[in-house]
C-alpha cells in the first residue's frame, strides 16, 4: 500500500522533498515532476511537511482544486491548499464505522497529537489540550478513548525488561528501540542482517490495540471481532504499521485504521465540532491512565529518559535520585551519554532524523560500537514534528512549532503525580489481572514481535 504519494500534475519539482527524505526515496529532474521509490519509502511523510507545490482553493482552479479534494477522501468543508506531496486519508474509514452500530469504536492519541492539535484551529502553537481531545472524540461518537500514553508505559515495562535481559543474560546489543515505524522500515530494508538488535517490542500504538482487543474486550464484556480500533498519530508511516501481517496477534487486525492529527481536525471540522470552545473530559480508565513518562514518548529523547526512570529502580531496587535525565534530551542529531545505575556504566545514545545514522549502523555491523542501548526516531526532532502533524506553511514557524509543542510534553510530564511507568497503578492492575508479569508468555505473545526485511502492504 502505498501511503505516501506525490500528484504529477501538481509538483513544480523545487525538490525540497528530496533535500528532507531520510530513505533517498525520491528522486527526479529539478523542475520537473518528482517520483517516490516505493520500495525505498519509509512513509515518514516529511516531504508531506515540507511539500511547497500546490493548488488553492480560491481562484480559477476551482474546480479542479474540488476535483483532487474529493480524489483525496478530503472532506468538503476543508479549504486550504492542496500539496502535490500527500499522505492517503483514511477519514471515510472512521465514520463508516462510527456509523455501524453492530461496531464498538475504540480510539487511542498519542502525546505528540495534544500539543499540535490546536494548532489547526488557529490556537497558539504547542497548545496543550489533552481534556479538550478527548472531550472531541466523545462528541465524535467513539464508545471508549483511550491513550497510547498507557501503552508507552506498558512499552517501558516491556523493553525496559528486555534491555535489563540482554545486558545481564548475553543478549544481542546495543539494542534499538522500535517505537518508530519509519526507523524500523529503515533498517528492514538498507541493513536487515542488523534487524535482531531492534527490540522485540511492538510500538505503543500496536500495544495499545492489542490490549483493547484482549483484556480491553474481556474487561468492558464486548467479543473483540465487534470492535473497530482506531488510532490518532502524529505519524503517517503508522498507518503502514498497522496493517504489518505481524500486527494480528489480538485474533485480529491489532488496530484497524489510524488518522493523522491533521485528519481528525479535518473530520472534527466536517462535524462542525468546535474545538476551542469545548470542556474538557477525560480518557477513560484503565487504558487511558498514564505516567510523566508516557507523555514525554512525543519528544527525542523521551523513550530513553522514561526507560532509564524505571530501569535504574528495577535494576538498583532504589528511587532515581533525579527524574529528570536531562543529558539524554537534546534537538536535532546523535549524543551519547553514560548513566550509572548501581554498578553498571549504562552507555546509550539518541539519535534523531537519519542523517549520520549508516555510519553508525556501520559500527554496529562491525562489531565495535560500544553502546548498550540506542534510541532513534526518524523525524527531526521526533513525533511532535512527524509527518501526519499540523502543516507548517512557513519554514521560519518550524523551529518555534517544534520547541513549544516540546516544552508542552515536558511540562506536562512535570505537572503529573506519577512520572515513572512502573508507578502507573492502571499498569500494576494490567499485569496482576491478566499479563502476569513483564517478558511473560503471554506478554510475548501481544506485546511483541519479530521484525525482517519488509516489503510494502
């Protein structure tokens, strides 16, 4: 399936995306329509970001401007320019099945989709609205929704574990984290002999599909083939996760759709729900109760600083002196740092957009990079600037867009009681009434997965 796609008869060929494509999956003549080597694209999207070729919705291309907007599943009550670079829209998916009332909707949002949401409603940029997102599903007409931030949690436990495994049992390292789908495509397809350092861990979003369709289902009476899972990313790449042939572990398709947060402003606008004006709800419980450290998944940097707040107390039996590990956060680029927990030299690095990253995959096929664990996010500075997020229209927007809607997670993690995963009581009652403890079986079996060289779905 291709999820990324450029219109021929808009791109001016500027090859701005070609400057930004991480994969090198686009190529062409300058001036000249540019085209997208499917088996190389990793569905990033940020040559959704950065398209600048277009066609406006005023003018004398109006009708063909209405022509690609119905083309494109966009609905009518949008007006605003169409880009030649484009993620397929998924919202007719959502409100057939909104509609079906033999389906049960379930919906998930990530942290990055809170603090940019607003955004397309002409709110300051990195407007923190988690009550007010939730509140919106609801009205939406969704029965439960839920957060990925619990799954970041449940994730933590998970590859937290696996890491501790692996240093301490002979396992396969430096380990990478797999949250990112792009990231995980990437090695898949230029370095697949490297795909058993990933960690086994299914991405959040996946994890949290899989848990409504288990103990979700068992917990709330509803038989898991009636329910609709639909997730809310910042990501366009999601989308090709989750319809990966491993995401089924659940019985069925883990989660069934996912909506960009530029898609659901659209849908939110279609259904004339008034986003600045409405109260705020919250998620519902348990699968929407998370942790400081689930919030801050949004951010570079975010999934190495919750796994060290609860690796250093699984592995010391201590409280971390400091919540905060701020040497791991950081912008643009690869840093490294060396965390002492207990007695082990803890040596990790984060790295964030791909530029760099074949040389290090190179030390890594070598057999001489001297890292325990390595966190990588494909977009630049991670999910709050992913390629399903709000359009930045100007360049000059993108550094502020992207250092507010940063200071949004981080203050939110602060302004949280709880700020380690390991403390989320909904996390505690998960693994006591049906996982039984981190790495079980049955753990394995939902919450992980075996990643190989891909081909596209």
């Amino acid at each position: 399936m291709d999820i990324i796609k450029i219109d021929q008869n808009l791109c001016m060929g500027c090859q701005e995306c070609v400057k930004v494509c991480p994969a090198y999956a686009i190529g062409g003549e300058p001036l000249k329509p540019q085209t997208i080597v499917s088996e190389r694209c990793i569905k990033c999207g940020q040559c959704v970001q950065i398209c600048k070729s277009y066609i406006s919705p005023v003018g004398k291309d109006v009708a063909r401007y209405e022509k690609i907007r119905e083309e494109r599943g966009i609905p009518k009550v949008v007006k605003e320019p169409l880009f030649a670079a484009y993620n397929v829209c998924h919202i007719d998916k959502v409100k057939e099945a909104l509609r079906n009332p033999s389906m049960i909707t379930m919906v998930q949002c990530a942290p990055a989709v809170r603090v940019a949401i607003a955004e397309d409603f002409n709110e300051t940029l990195g407007t923190l609205s988690p009550g007010r997102l939730a509140a919106a599903l609801k009205k939406l007409g969704f029965d439960y929704v839920y957060d990925t931030n619990f799954a970041a949690d449940l994730t933590i436990m998970e590859e937290g574990t696996e890491l501790i495994k692996r240093i301490t049992q002979g396992g396969v390292l430096p380990m990478f984290t797999s949250c990112c789908p792009a990231w995980v495509q990437f090695i898949e397809h230029t370095y697949p002999e490297l795909t058993d350092h990933l960690s086994t861990c299914k991405s959040p979003q996946q994890m949290q599909g899989v848990i409504e369709k288990t103990y979700g289902a068992k917990m709330n009476q509803i038989l898991p083939e009636n329910i609709f899972s639909v997730s809310v990313m910042p990501c366009t790449s999601k989308q090709f996760e989750c319809n990966r042939e491993e995401m089924q572990d659940s019985g069925y398709r883990d989660v069934d759709v996912v909506l960009t947060t530029r898609e659901l402003a659209w849908l939110l606008k279609e259904e004339q729900i008034e986003f600045s004006s409405l109260a705020e709800q919250g998620f519902d419980q348990p699968l929407g109760d998370y942790s400081g450290a689930g919030t801050i998944f949004g951010v570079t940097g975010g999934v190495m600083e919750a796994a060290i707040r609860t690796g250093y107390e699984l592995l010391t039996g201590q409280s971390i002196p400091q919540v905060e590990i701020t040497q791991v956060r950081g912008t643009q680029g690869y840093r490294t740092s060396n965390i002492q927990i207990g007695e082990l030299n803890l040596k990790v690095a984060v790295v964030t957009g791909l530029t760099g990253i074949i040389e290090l995959l190179e030390t890594v096929k070598n057999g001489v990079c001297d890292l325990h664990f390595i966190e990588v996010m494909t977009c630049p500075e991670g999910c709050i600037s992913g390629g399903g997020q709000p359009k930045l229209l100007l360049d000059q927007d993108r550094p502020e867009a992207y250092a507010k809607r940063r200071e949004a997670l981080l203050k939110h993690d602060v302004s949280l009681k709880v700020r380690k995963s390991h403390e989320n009581p909904s996390i505690k009652k998960l693994y006591q009434d049906y996982l039984e403890q981190p790495n079980s079986e049955i753990a394995h079996h939902l919450l992980h997965t075996k990643y190989k060289r891909s081909t596209s779905v």
